[in-house]
C-alpha cells in the first residue's frame, strides 16, 4: 500500500497485514477490502457474528 493509498483512505498505519484506521475517533481494524470505497468494508468476524443472531 502506497502512502497516497494510505492518505486516501485514512489509514493511520498497517501493522503487518492488518491495516487499520481511524473512524468517529476510533481505531477500526480493516480486514478486508471490496472496492475503493472506504466505507465499504466487510469484516468477517462482525459478519458472522450478525448471521448467528438472525438465524
């Protein structure tokens, strides 16, 4: 990831392969990314979790 990659998306560093960023003050981790949309990101872990409560 580039540091013009970093600045456009907002992200405050990459620790390993995990990056994260800062959204509302809090630090998010970004697990994985679709598009170039920085608001369009899919964490698995929150996702599965919200499948076992609607199931």
């Amino acid at each position: 990831m580039t540091p013009e990659e970093r600045r456009q998306w907002g992200v405050k560093s990459v620790k390993g392969k995990g990056l994260t960023r800062e959204v509302n003050g809090q630090v998010e981790e970004i697990t994985h990314i679709l598009t170039k949309n920085p608001f369009t990101v899919i964490d698995e872990r929150r996702t599965s979790e919200e499948v076992e409560i609607e199931n």
